[in-house]
C-alpha cells in the first residue's frame, strides 16, 4: 500500500472538459460531466461508499497498483477518480476532507440501482469484539429476510429507552453490515450490546434504546448459531 498526497497527484491531472449541475447538500453535484458523458449519484440510499484502500481516504488517497489504474482528474474545486473495477462506468469524487461520493454514468444508472437493489449482490456479516478492537468477523449466508431486518434494524426509528447504571462498557459489543460484493458500498456499522438475551443499541452514556423483539431474536439467534 502506498499514501500519495491529494496536491501530488493534482500535478498529474488528464484532460477533461466538465460541468457542475443541480447542487443538493454539502455543496455536493448531482451531476457532472465529463467528455460530454453524464455521471449521476444518489443510486445508493441509505447505504455509504466504503472507505477501504480502493477509495479516498481524508486529504489522501491511499491506493494498491494492482487495482487503480486510473489518474485522479480535477472537478470543480476538488478532486475525482474512475473506478475501473466498477461494475458499471462509476467515479468518486472528493466532497470534503472526510466524504465522498460516488458516480454512475446515466446510461448506467438504471442498471445500478437495479444491481444494489439486489440482495444477492452483497456480504452479510457481524463483528463482535471489545469497543474498536473488533477480534472477531463473522459472515452469514445472504437471503432477503436477513437484508430486510438488517435495513429495519440500521434504519429504525427506536421509540423506546432505558437506563442501564454502571454498564460495563469492556464487554463484547457487536454490530451488523452488508457490504456489496465489488466493495465499494456499505452499511452503517452501529453496535450494539446484549444483556439479558436483550439487544441494545447505545445512545449516550447510561442510555440505550430497546431493539424491536422481533429483530432482538433474530438476530441474536444468529449469533448463537
């Protein structure tokens, strides 16, 4: 692996001719456009990029030789790269010092929404460990049951709460993800706690939210299997 510093590579920039269209959020483009081809993003809802060492990287890119092959062009004031081992015409693109998003070309992007909307087209794993120091990574066989509870359980609105006094936060936490098989999307990675045979989610010090029982067993039961 190597770290190659953003200024470096902006001294090495290919020749494109770009646009900047319909901002949303953050300053981030919807579109873009490169070699009068239109790159689109907001294909991967609720997921998020996946910042392994084939992505951005704060201020830095750190990249493996056999994988990029692509150089880092300019866009707007920052920064992008094509994903050549994409499975469809897809570019990242530098947002901030910490986020970046990704681009699919618009002939593509029914395709790719068709290809992440499938539930087949991913990992499915659980961590467990001590907070940040995860020892252990386990991954489960995909089916759509485990990837709808998966999305209720990241994406549920929890109503109800309670207080756990001196809870022992060294005990083993786990958390639960999917990640897409061409690794560039993922899932939140929350953790959370199980005292009791309960399956609880933390909210601040002392606080927790009470896990729907439904999903509790589920996914409980695959930890005990």
């Amino acid at each position: 692996m190597k770290k190659l510093n953003k200024n470096i590579f902006l001294t090495i920039l290919g020749v494109f001719s770009f646009s900047l269209t319909s901002c949303f959020g953050y300053g981030t483009p919807s579109t873009f456009i490169i070699d009068d081809v239109t790159y689109k993003t907001g294909f991967y809802d609720t997921l998020y990029p996946n910042s392994d060492a084939r992505c951005f990287v704060g201020d830095t890119y750190e990249v493996s030789d056999d994988v990029w092959d692509e150089e880092v062009v300019e866009i707007g004031d920052t920064i992008g790269r094509h994903i050549s081992f994409a499975p469809f015409d897809m570019y990242t693109i530098l947002v901030d010092a910490w986020r970046y998003e990704l681009y699919v070309s618009i002939d593509d992007y029914d395709e790719t929404l068709d290809y992440y909307s499938n539930y087949d087209n991913y990992h499915y794993c659980y961590g467990c460990g001590e907070l940040y120091n995860y020892k252990e990574i386990v991954e489960l066989p995909a089916s759509k049951t485990l990837s709808e509870n998966l999305y209720s359980l990241l994406n549920n609105h929890f109503k109800t709460t309670i207080e756990i006094e001196n809870m022992d936060y060294s005990m083993n936490c786990y958390f639960f993800y999917k990640i897409s098989k061409d690794g560039l999307l993922t899932t939140l990675r929350d953790r959370f706690y199980i005292i009791d045979h309960k399956l609880y989610k933390p909210l601040r010090d002392g606080m927790f939210y009470e896990v729907d029982s439904t999903l509790e067993n589920y996914f409980i039961n695959l930890i005990v299997e």
